[in-house]
C-alpha cells in the first residue's frame, strides 16, 4: 500500500444562531459556542465546508474500476484536490437532544504536472441525525449521534467521449452511530458504519473510524485546528 500524506486546508463557513446558553429552539442553525467541539473536523463525513489537498493520493484503484479498459494516465497526477459544500439544520433542539438533517456536495480534481486539472469525481450526500447532549444530563462533555440513513452517491461521466457508459455510480445508504468527547482543546470522536442498500462499482460496506481534533486559540473566532482521522473500511 502507498504511503499517503495528506495536507489539509480546511474553511469552516459553517451557519451559525444563538448562544450556548440560550437553548430556546429560534431558527435551524447550528450554536456556534457549543457544536463547533462537537464534530470531527478531519472526518469526511462532517457537514462543514472544507478545501483539501493531497499528495501521493492512490487513485488508481478506483479510476480502474470505472473502466479497466482504459487508458489511464496516472504517472503524470501530481496533486489531488476536493472541495465540500455541506450545513446542517435542525428541527427541532433543546438543551437534551436535537433533531435534523445535513447535507452536502463534494467535488474531487486531479491535478497534472502539465497543468491541467480532470475532474475525478461528484458526490452527494444527506442524512437525518438525533443528537444526545450527555453534558446537560451528567455533566460530562459528551454527545452521542444517531443516524437512521445517511445516503452517498457519485454521478459522474465521461464528458469528453460523451459516453455515459464510463462513469463511477457507486451509490449506498447506512445507518451509524458516533461518538463526540471535547476535553481542554481536544475533540475525541468515533464510530460505525453499516450499510443496508448499497448499489454500483465500489460501494461501502462497512466504516469504522476515530480521530481527534485540536483547536488553538489565535485571534476572536479564527482557530488553528489540527488532528488526524483513521478509518477501517470494507467495500
């Protein structure tokens, strides 16, 4: 297996409402002061907006997949980059628990050393959650998600032979659950995958993942975040 080193840059423009002392259920946005702590920053999972940058990214595997015949160029891929659009709202939220959905796209480059960049991949995705909030209930700084569906799924083809044929249609729904600890700084997470309807040419089996965020302190709002995110995955 190759080694991957990833180089993250990662925006969060996430949409925001109220205090974390107010919990009166005013609008669909997330409370800033309380569930910035609460997810994982490196989890791909998470609905915020992310810029990443990778190198040495394995994507030969995949592309191979789409279509083996092909005459894949993999030598001259010298950066790979994707980008996320994602928010979630809520439909209901107190101080105890939390009702919602997210929902997000991603687009995934290939960049080449001559310069020019291929559109790798196009994904979707939507979930609906219900958040348990353990710091108001014990007092430990702790929240449990559960997510009855989360759906993923691709829709890219070939746009420059025109051929709808070689495209990548993975497609799946699972269900999971997480777990979110914040302690001086640190965000510790994990959890499970398991999916129930999966449909294409490499959908996920099953995830199990962990990870842990750290957030330094720079100037108002603005943070240095760092941390790691593993994950087991059968596909």
């Amino acid at each position: 297996m190759k080694k991957i080193i990833f180089l993250f840059m990662i925006f969060g423009l996430n949409l925001y409402s109220q205090t974390n002392l107010d919990y009166e259920f005013k609008n669909p946005f997330r409370v800033y002061e309380t569930d910035k702590y609460y997810m994982g920053w490196q989890d791909p999972r998470a609905f915020i907006v992310r810029l990443l940058f990778a190198k040495n990214f394995n994507v030969e595997k995949n592309l191979t997949k789409i279509s083996p015949e092909a005459n894949w160029d993999f030598k001259s891929v010298s950066l790979y980059v994707e980008g996320k659009v994602a928010s979630e709202i809520m439909f209901y939220r107190n101080k105890y628990f939390s009702v919602g959905m997210g929902a997000g796209m991603e687009i995934s480059i290939l960049g080449r050393k001559n310069g020019l960049f291929d559109v790798y991949d196009f994904s979707g995705q939507f979930d609906l959650f219900l958040d348990l909030w353990l710091q108001n209930l014990t007092g430990i700084n702790l929240k449990i998600r559960f997510i009855p569906m989360y759906h993923q799924s691709t829709h890219l083809v070939d746009g420059f032979k025109g051929d709808v044929h070689i495209r990548s249609g993975s497609s799946y729904e699972f269900a999971a659950i997480s777990v979110y600890y914040y302690i001086n700084n640190f965000t510790i997470y994990g959890g499970w995958e398991f999916s129930y309807n999966t449909v294409g040419n490499s959908p996920q089996i099953f995830r199990l993942h962990t990870g842990f965020d750290y957030r330094l302190p720079l100037y108002k709002e603005i943070n240095f975040i760092t941390g790691i995110n593993l994950a087991v995955i059968l596909d």
